[in-house]
C-alpha cells in the first residue's frame, strides 16, 4: 500500500488510470533502480471533504510488491499511536520530499527534501481557519524552506 493526498486522486479514482514509481530520485529519467507499479484498488476516506480538506487521505494498493532490496526504497514507518498530537508536539522535526515548484519556473528534475518543525497548533489554527485537530502544520515562519507547490500526496 501507498499513501497519498485524496485530492490528487479524486479526479480519476480509477486504479487503472494510474501507477505508482518507486525508487524514482530524477523527475524526467527512469534508471534502472525504478520500479513502476500498477494499481488494483485505490481507497479515499469515506469522510474525505475536499473544500476543507478534510481527510484527504487516499491508500493505493500496489498491484505487486515493491522490491525493498533497492537501496533507494525504504518503507516509511507510520506510527500505530491514534492519537498522532501526542507524537507531533511544537518543533519535532518532520521530513518532507518532492519535485515541486521552488522558483516558480515549474517542478524540480531532481527530488528534493527539506527538515521542518512541527508548528503549535494554536499558531497554524490562526493561520488557517479550517484547520481542525486531525490536521497539523509544519514549517518556519520565515518561509523560504518547505514543502512547495506541486508537492501534495508527497511524504512527511
């Protein structure tokens, strides 16, 4: 299984309209050490709302498994705790990854990651009014480094 973002799903929620790369480092060049998966099923929250993006979460399940020999794929461990705020307090550092837009001049041909601090709820809350407490915010106030346009569905 692969998790991602709903809303980059919901368009065409057709497992057979899509496939999943693992392994994949440059944007526009396959190499050898990618694997490109097919999809049997793709599963969106059933409370999945996408003009609060609420739940936007998605499971694609991988038609085949993913070969975890390749030194470029690692299974990203997700914690068992429901209760994810107790895990995700002010100024842990997350991890995030992706070949969004960094200049504006469209998406990056080498992936990209960056180490952000989770941010008080309270804080992001003002920030975004629709934030709810499923749902937490990671970044510098500052700006300049985070997750960028083109990077939804990615990893943290």
């Amino acid at each position: 299984w692969v998790m991602t973002a709903a809303h980059c799903i919901q368009p065409m929620p057709d497992p057979k309209r899509w496939f999943v790369d693992v392994g994949r480092y440059y944007r526009n060049f396959g190499g050898p050490e990618v694997q490109r998966i097919k999809l049997s099923q793709i599963v969106i929250h059933p409370s999945y709302n996408k003009k609060i993006y609420a739940n936007d979460i998605a499971l694609l399940r991988l038609q085949t498994p993913a070969n975890l020999d390749n030194r470029q794929v690692r299974l990203s461990p997700v914690p068992r705790n429901p209760h994810l705020s107790d895990l995700l307090t002010d100024n842990v550092q997350c991890m995030v990854a992706g070949w969004g837009d960094t200049h504006n001049t469209g998406s990056n041909d080498v992936l990209r990651q960056a180490v952000l601090p989770v941010i008080n709820y309270d804080l992001c809350k003002s920030w975004y009014q629709y934030l709810n407490k499923a749902s937490f915010c990671a970044g510098y106030k500052q700006r300049g480094i985070d997750a960028c346009q083109g990077d939804s569905g990615g990893p943290l």
